[in-house]
C-alpha cells in the first residue's frame, strides 16, 4: 500500500496596504485644528512631502468636517505650493500605537485659515461639496496616489456665502523609503 499524504492549506492573511503598513509603523494620521474661513476668505490643509525625505507618500483617506450650517466646496489638490503666509503645523501621529517609541513621520502637515488667494502651481483633481453639519470622509485611495518627495497633496476650501465657517480636516498616508516597493 502507498503511503497517503494529507497536505494542508497554508494559513493566508490578507492584509490591504494600510493595514500592513501601519503594522510597520509606516501609516500615519494627521488633523487639522479649527479652520476658520468665509466671505471671500478660504483655508487650507495639506501634507507636504520635504525635497530630501528619502521616501514617497502613499495618500490613503481624508475626512472633512463641516459645523456649520453653510455648505462649501473643498478643491483637492497635488503639488499645489502651500499658500503664501502664516502657517501652522498639524499633529501627526502613527496609527499603530504599540510601537516604543513611536515612529515619526517624514512628512509634515500644515495648514492656514484666512486666506484671500487661491492656490498656484500644481492640479485641483476634483472638488466636493461638503454639507452643513456633516463629515465627507473619502473612498481609501489605498495608496494610488503617490507623493514624490518635493510634492504635496491640500485640501482648500472655499465657501459660498458671507458667513463664517469652521472646519477641520483630517489626512491619512503612508510611507515608504524611495525605490521600495
């Protein structure tokens, strides 16, 4: 009699890119503070990958929040150059909070409300309309939209009316170093 061989599947984990990455500490997530904007004026939030960051940005999801009563219109943008004037820094963070201590990002976020110019240079991809008192949160772009180093990827939004308008804006991304895969 020949012997009966029993061969097992292996055990297969699907893990989509940002989950993978924030296993690696890689994935992370940044907030806006209130941004403040409206007649005529509007505000700004991006991630700006440094010239000489040594990695790409893998662009996943971003939510925006609206507490107003007043619709307006958020232009999502690549390699805008960040608006001329004050600018702060938004917080970053991993999501993968077990890490110790926790990785840093290479990219920085910033933003700006106020504004009296639109943004120059770079591509408006596309524009919602963000309801009153909601949060338009977006598809996971999974990472198909890649920053080099140098780029950046705003959000600018813009209202419609005279009166003023809070916002926040929330980012999410991924890093790798260049030439990784």
């Amino acid at each position: 009699m020949s012997e009966r061989r029993i061969e097992f599947p292996e055990k297969v984990v699907n893990l989509t890119s940002p989950g993978w990455n924030s296993q690696l500490g890689r994935y992370f997530i940044g907030q806006s503070s209130e941004l403040y904007f409206g007649n005529q004026l509007g505000a700004w939030s991006g991630i700006m990958n440094p010239c000489h960051s040594g990695v790409n940005l893998y662009f996943d999801i971003f939510t925006i929040t609206n507490f107003t009563e007043q619709s307006f219109t958020a232009q999502i943008w690549l390699n805008a150059k960040p608006p001329f004037g004050v600018m702060s820094d938004s917080p970053i963070t991993p999501s993968n909070q077990a890490i110790f201590p926790p990785p840093r990002p290479n990219a920085v976020m910033k933003q700006t409300d106020y504004l009296a110019e639109d943004l120059i240079g770079g591509v408006n991809i596309f524009d919602r309309i963000v309801t009153p008192n909601s949060t338009l949160v977006s598809d996971s772009h999974q990472g198909s939209i890649i920053i080099g180093q140098g780029g950046s990827f705003s959000i600018f939004l813009k209202s419609h009316g005279t009166d003023m308008i809070t916002s926040t804006i929330v980012l999410t991304w991924w890093e790798e170093k260049v030439g990784r895969g």
